[in-house]
C-alpha cells in the first residue's frame, strides 16, 4: 500500500522554488521553531541522561549484592556435599575394617550402594595399589595417580580425608569418550589391626556434579561456577551450559584466580580478574571454614544490567518520542506559516520514507515505466527507479541501473519473457510468482518470488532471493525419503511410492512384486564387530542389491537389516524368482571387513500384486510372512507367498503380539493346584499355575502359549509376573490371618539361564514381607544341565535366599544320579507319565520305585504328579512317596477357592490299616516329609 502511495504521488504536479529565495524570505520563521525545539529537547535530554546515570549505579550494586549472596549459598552447597563425601568414607572405612576384607564393593551397587551417576569409582586398594574390591576398573584412573594415593598416605599416619584432582585414563578403551573428564579423588587410610598402613579407600566423583548447584540457582546464561583449591587449582567450574575442564594450576586458561586473597568478597571484573571469554562479570567469592576450597560465582555484566538496559532503552523511547512530538509540532508550526516549505517538507519525507523501506531490505525494488508508441501501444520498459540491492540483482551500481530500456536487451531469453510478464500485468494490475531461473540468467541466482503492482503507466517490481528456501525445502523432502546410513529410499518413501505404483499397475493390467530381505547373520556380525562396522556390511548389501537390479527396479531400506526390492513391472513369477536367485548369488561371496572374510546369506520372501494383495501394507506383510517362513525353514533361500502354507506363521506371530499386549494388560492370573501328604492326606503345599484370560478369545490352553512365549523370550517376563501375583495372592492371605502352606513356584529354562532369578525373588519377598521357607522353586532337569558351575551359582543363591528347591518333571529329562547329588535339590516332582503307569504294567511300577529309592537315599522328598485314580493313590502309598499332586486330589482352582481348600485341610481320606504288598523303602524316607 505505501509502495503503490508512492507511485501515485510521484504523478503529482511539484511546485518547485530556489533555495537562495526560500531562504531570503522566511529565514526568521524557518529558524525560530527549530531554535526552540532544541532548546526544550536539550533540557529533556540532560534530565533523561542523569537519571539513567542514577539508574545504573542502583542496579551495579544490586548486582554486587546477588554475587555475594549467591557465593555464599555455593559455597554452603560445596561444604554440605564436602561433608557428606567425608562422611561416606568415614562409613565405607569402618564397614571394610569390621568386614575383616569381604565387603563386595560391585555387589554393593548392584544393590543400590554407589549407582548414583556421579560416582566413577569406588574402590579398596591394597598395600601396593591393586584393586581388592572396586564398582568400576582401575584402569580408568592414571598410573601416577594412584601412586600418590599410595605414596601420599603411606608416609603420613593420619587418616584424614585427601581431596585430589585427577583425570579419566586415556587408554582404558571404556572411558575413551570421556578421556578429558576430570576426576575429583577422595581417599583414606586403611590400617590393619595393628595399626600398619593396609591400603587406600578411594572415592572418584565426576567434577562435574560440584557444579549442579548451577542448574537449581539462575546464575543465567553467561554465569559462571567455579570449586577453587587452595593453591588455585580449579576442581569444577561451570559457564552456562558447558562444564569446563578442571585445571591442576592456578594459570588456568579460562580464570585468574588470584583475586582471591580474602575469605569473601565480591567485585566487577576488570583490572586482576579475567575471562578468556572475554566476558565481563561481577565476581563473588566464599571460602570454605572446613576444607581448603573457596566458591567463586560470576555474574555476567551483560545479564545483570539486563533490566537496567531495558529500563534504559524505555527512557531513550520516551525522550525520543517527546522528541519527535517537539520536532512534529515544530515542522507543524512551521508548515502552517510556510505552504510551500510545507509541500517542500512532504515531498522530502515521501523520498525518505521510500530509502528506509527499500535500502534498509536485501529485496529488490524498481519502478517500470510503460514507454508508449505513436499507437498508443506499449513499446518498451524503462527503468526509472530501484534501490541499491535491486541494483546489485544485476551487478551494477543505482546509477548505471536508471534509465535502462529493456528492448536493449531483448536478444536475450530472460529480458524477452519479462517484457510478455510486465505487459500481462499491465493489462492484468498485479501478479506475484515464484520463478526458477535458468542457467544463465543475468542475476545468478536459481529461484526468485516477482511481484508486480500496476499504478497508472508504472509498474512497482519488488524481487526477493529464495534461492535458500528452497534448497532448504529439497534438502527436507530428501531426508524425509532418504535413508540416511545408506541413500537407499526409505520407509517413508515407500509408502508414498507404493500406492502410486500398484495404481499404475491395475491401469496397465501388469503385475509387480515385492522381495523382502532380511540378512542372515548380520546380527552376530553387528554384536561381534561393532556398529560402526556393521554400518559398513549395510552399506555394502545395499551396493550389491543395486547392482543386480534393473534401472526401473527400487531397492528400500525399512531399517535394521532388512530391505524391500520392488520389481515394477513383473511378466510372472520367474521373473521374480530370478532376481531372487540372483540376490542369492551375490549374497553367497563373503563380506570383508579388514583382513577378516564374514560369510552372510539372504532370506527372501515374495509377494506378487494383484495374486497376493492389492494394498500397500498387505503386500508388506505377506511378504514379510514369506520371508519368516524362510528364516523358520532354515535361512537363505527364497519363498513365495502362499496362504494355505504360512496360516500356522500368521497365527504364531499374531499369538506373539497378543502375549506382548497381555504382559502391558495384565490379562494373566495365577490358579492353585495342591499337594498333599500321600499318607495322611493333610494339605502341605500347592503349585502356581498360569492362566491367560484373553479378553476375545476367553481362556487360552497353556500348551498354546507356553512354547511361543518360550520361543519368543517373553518368558522371563511372564516368569516375574507369576512370582509377583503368587507373593501378593500370600501377603493377601496372610493379612487375613490364614495359615500359609509353601507354594511352588516354576521357572524356566530359559529364565533360569538369565542369571536373575535369586533378585526376583528376593525383591518380590522383601516387597510382600513373606518368609522364603513358604516359597519354592520348581526347575526342569534341562535348566540345570546347561553350564553346570553357572547353574550350581544360581541355586546356590536361591537355596540362600531359604528358598526350597524341586527338580520337576523327574526323568524326562538327562540328570544322573551325580548331577542330582551335586545340586543337592530338596526334592523331585516325578512326571505324569510315570505316574499313568502305575496299575497299568508292573514296569511302571518298578520305575517308580527305582525314582524313590534314589530320592530318599539322596534325602529328597518325592511329589509324584498327575494322580488321577485311587489305584495310583493306593500303590504310591504303599511304595511311601512322599507328596501327591493330580485331579483325584483337585484341579487347578482359583485363590478364593484355594482358600477354602486351606481352610479344610484334610483332602483325601486316611489309608486302609492293612499292610502293602511291596517291600519296604530306605528307612531314612519315613523321615522324608515335605
């Protein structure tokens, strides 16, 4: 709107007049106003600047004032963690010397104890600097560094604490990101009994948690935080949002310190303190009464005269404004005594307003002259204004630019577009388009937004770069479609590419196909020699796919190390099969990775459009359910999408996801299924069972289930949620005053193997305060037999724990009588199957017996499972086993159901007083009840 203002106002007549004339005859008018103006502005202006003079002295010194404060409350901060660091190896000196050396320090934090981030190292050192108990490797400390523990305190007899600065070690390959990280060491004097020099209890803090007190106090931006020693040394220092270095001198390279001559104090920088920053701060300071540390907190000059800047800044708009209403009044005044120096006045003021708005921009403006024939038609375009940038669009100066013709340059492609543009929008009034320039445009530059506004025969160009945005704008949609490990097409890509294409291929009636690939391999690949090096095996995959793919073919990188290749367009299925054998081939050759050859294959799954799906995601999916089946059927080979095959796969897999979203829901529960003593009948335990109660589908079976969760590693996980119902299911007993039997409790082979199972248990126990005698632990013969001396520690922790232990499903499995004595199990739970013998055949029976003899000289009790009749109840009394678990006793029930059965008791009736036909069992298993 000013722009197009300013075009019509140049259409208006100007009166013009000598200067020397003007002058002559209203030179008293014309500087009678001004004088007074500056007079009454010089008096606003004195008053503004002595003021603002007051202002600042105010606000220097409420600065001073925070400084000084602030240093005060770090330097509390300091003492307080100072003293807590004193008085935790005060603690960890008494808690090793009454341990007599067997306190685990890695055990300690496994715990809880020193897990906290900023603990780097806590360790005992014996006499000569090895580590006897640490939480993380020595060899994150420097060798020297440890020399002067050792060194420091054998000389001295006192065991005051020693605070020391030290860096991470270099070459310990854990540590090497953070190799310039600076170590605060705290460190102790251990002595035996006698008194002797026994060691060092050392204690590294990352030095960077001195300076946290930083980010609860608003020192600003620019503040500053510094833990000073007392011969300079900075031990932390802080500024902003970066932690610096610590430095072991006082020629730090970012502070002097040597400002620091009293306890405490406060002043502005400048003369002894300075900042390699260049930074002016107010300084504050406070020394430490118990430790030799001084706090030092700066404030940044800039910061803290914020407010006096912007009080400041109000005081100049107001002195400038009343200014200008002096300065409006005067020229006022002065128009309404002169018309002429008025209309002199405006004219200048439209010239000047139009210089602020176009020199003060990097766009590009110019006024166009319509230059009409003798017909009245338009014959040319004539330059008659533009600003200085506009100018520079051409690479010439204002001057040269004025006065140009654009028919002289007609010969040229750009000029004879933009004489057919300015005359459409002479005709049009306006237009406004983003342009890409050609290559060898006269403005060097590749995209432009033109704006053309008409007024009478003048057009208002205004022309702004953005060359920049829009490479920006490219640069996005390529990181948006581009995988940025390989610059294969991504997923994103993919999803916007498919609909398309599958739209193309219904039009034409051709068919297309999709290959997903996974890498065989990779994976070991991956863990065995780094990511970095598995980027490279990604990279090199990628290469081999490209190449053997025709030039309309598209190879997609979902993520991982699995790909998609889309074959548009596809004859038949042998066309798809050959680019699968032929990814096939080229996987066959090995990947060099150094001197060392790694062998991958390729797992390929095909889906076909439209045979297979005619959709986006349901082609994915068929044929990434291709692809499992090759992984399930033995890897690196190629499958075709069928549905009738891969049912069993897509039930597998849905069945997986259900028991992910089971685990999140809690759609599990736990029943009960007793045991009771085979001769009395008397309750004495039960077994924890699972349920799955899926929310569509009811009950699940556990023989569906199970194996997938096993298969799928979501067994451990289930494992934790069973123990966790089966404490709370007791603690709920318990709190309504029920005597508690033990309940029993399986887990896994594959949980077993995790190592974890002792913590679980004990948190779980600790959490619902129940005694762990009314716990035990059923474990197959199989969990046990996998890496003997790890399972040997396993349930050695769980028997430490008062834990029971039960060897279940007893003889399907690979123990030896050995195996059993060297795991020392409480008992063993005989298998269903040997049980449904028992009054069938008289083998049965003697397998039974041989299992029970074995037991009780080894001092297990027996639990024989799956009791269904009274004939199998009659003969394992008969043959004294111990416990008895199956349907004739009762089926798995829910809690409250158990409850009742507690309540009773007494579940089957006593046996006949006669006595059994079979010999009698090692005297020692009379005494064997559990």
């Amino acid at each position: 709107m000013f722009l197009r203002q300013f075009v019509n106002n140049n259409n208006a007549a100007v009166v013009e007049m000598s200067r020397a004339d003007f002058l002559r005859a209203n030179l008293r008018l014309i500087l009678a106003w001004p004088l007074l103006c500056l007079a009454l502005c010089a008096v606003l202006w004195t008053a503004t600047l002595l003021q603002l003079e007051a202002e600042k002295k105010v606000a220097q010194q409420q600065a001073l004032d925070s400084v000084a404060s602030q240093s005060k409350a770090y330097g509390q901060y300091l003492l307080r963690t100072l003293e807590q660091m004193d008085q935790l190896t005060l603690q960890l000196k008494y808690e090793w010397e009454n341990s007599r050396g067997h306190l685990r320090l890695d055990q300690l934090k496994t715990q809880g104890m020193y897990a906290l981030p900023q603990f780097a190292i806590v360790a005992i050192l014996d006499r000569k600097g090895h580590a006897v108990t640490a939480t993380a490797p020595l060899t994150r400390l420097r060798t020297n560094e440890r020399s002067n523990f050792l060194l420091r305190h054998w000389r001295s007899n006192s065991s005051a604490l020693r605070i020391a600065l030290g860096r991470v070690n270099p070459a310990d390959e854990a540590a090497a990101p953070a190799a310039d990280e600076s170590l605060v060491h705290f460190t102790r004097r251990l002595e035996d009994e006698d008194g002797n020099f026994d060691g060092v209890l050392l204690i590294s803090i990352h030095s960077s948690y001195f300076s946290e007190f930083y980010d609860s106090v608003n020192f600003g931006k620019l503040g500053m935080s510094a833990m000073v020693g007392e011969e300079g040394e900075l031990f932390s220092t802080r500024l902003g949002a970066r932690v610096l270095p610590a430095h072991g001198s006082s020629a730090t390279p970012f502070l002097d310190t040597s400002f620091l001559e009293t306890d405490s104090g406060a002043m502005e920088s400048g003369g002894r303190v300075a900042f390699s920053d260049k930074q002016n701060r107010y300084v504050g300071w406070q020394a430490l009464k118990a430790y030799p540390f001084t706090a030092v907190v700066g404030l940044a000059d800039s910061e803290m005269l914020h407010p006096y800047q912007e009080t400041r800044t109000i005081y100049i708009g107001i002195a400038f404004g009343v200014t200008l209403l002096l300065l409006g009044f005067t020229v006022i005044a002065t128009v309404l005594s002169l018309r002429l120096a008025w209309r002199h006045h405006q004219s200048e003021g439209v010239r000047n307003a139009y210089r602020m708005a176009t020199e003060g921009t990097s766009d590009g403006f110019f006024i166009i002259t319509a230059l009409r024939g003798e017909d009245g038609a338009i014959a040319d375009f004539e330059i008659v204004d533009c600003n200085e940038p506009g100018a520079g669009y051409f690479g010439v100066r204002r001057e040269q630019l004025l006065g140009m013709r654009l028919q002289s340059r007609a010969h040229e492609p750009y000029f004879r577009d933009l004489i057919h543009n300015y005359r459409a929008a002479m005709v049009s009034g306006f237009s406004e388009e983003e342009i890409e320039l050609p290559d060898g445009n006269p403005f060097k530059l590749r995209w432009i937004r033109r704006r053309l506004v008409r007024s009478g025969d003048r057009l208002a160009v205004t022309l702004q770069d953005i060359s920049t945005a829009k490479e920006h704008e490219r640069d996005l949609r390529r990181v948006a479609n581009e995988d940025g490990l390989t610059g294969l097409p991504n997923r994103y890509w993919l999803q916007q590419f498919l609909p398309g294409a599958l739209g193309r291929a219904a039009i034409a009636r051709h068919m297309l196909a999709l290959l997903f690939i996974d890498l065989d391999g990779f994976k070991d690949i991956n863990d065995t020699q780094g990511h970095a090096e598995g980027d490279k095996v990604l990279r090199a995959a990628s290469l081999r796919l490209k190449a053997v793919l025709r030039p309309g073919d598209h190879v997609v990188r979902l993520g991982g190390d699995e790909f998609v290749v889309v074959l548009d367009p596809v004859e038949d299925d042998s066309r798809a099969e050959q680019v699968a054998q032929r990814i096939a081939i080229a996987f066959d050759e090995p990947f060099y990775l150094g001197s060392e050859r790694h062998k991958m294959g390729a797992s390929i799954g095909i889906s076909l459009y439209p045979r297979d799906g005619a959709e986006t995601d349901v082609l994915l999916k068929n044929a990434d359910i291709a692809m499992y089946a090759v992984k399930v059927a033995g890897k690196g080979h190629h499958r075709f999408f069928q549905p009738e095959l891969f049912e069993t796969i897509r039930n597998r897999r849905e069945l997986e996801q259900s028991l992910v979203a089971a685990l999140e829901q809690d759609q599990f529960l736990v029943v009960y299924q007793p045991r009771v003593d085979a001769m009395s009948g008397q309750l004495c335990s039960m077994e924890a069972l699972v349920r799955w109660r899926h929310p569509q589908h009811g009950m699940v079976p556990p023989l569906e289930f199970i194996p997938v969760a096993e298969s799928s590693g979501l067994i451990s996980q289930l494992g934790e949620v069973v123990i966790e119902k089966v404490c709370q299911q007791m603690a709920h007993w318990q709190a309504a005053g029920q005597e508690l039997v033990p309940v029993s409790i399986n887990v896994s082979a594959r949980q077993f193997g995790r190592g974890d199972v002792h913590q679980v248990l004990a948190s779980a126990l600790a959490r619902h305060r129940i005694d762990a005698r009314l716990i035990e632990v059923e474990i197959t013969e199989s969990a046990m037999m996998d890496e003997q001396n790890r399972a040997v520690e396993q349930l050695s922790a769980i028997r430490a724990l008062g834990v029971r232990l039960l060897v279940d499903d007893f003889g399907t499995g690979y123990s030896s009588l050995s195996q059993l004595q060297k795991f020392a199990m409480d008992g063993l739970k005989i298998d269903r199957a040997f049980t449904m013998e028992l009054g069938r055949s008289e083998q049965g029976e003697v397998f039974v017996r041989a299992i029970l003899s074995m037991a009780h000289a080894l001092g297990m009790s027996v639990v024989a499972e799956g009791v269904e009749t009274r004939e199998q109840l009659d003969i394992l009394r008969a043959l004294q086993c111990n416990e008895v678990q199956g349907y004739f006793i009762s089926r798995p029930v829910p809690a409250e159901h158990m409850l009742a059965l507690m309540r009773k008791r007494f579940l089957i009736p006593l046996p006949a007083p006669v006595l059994p036909p079979y010999s009698p069992v090692h005297g020692a298993a009379n005494n064997v009840i559990s």
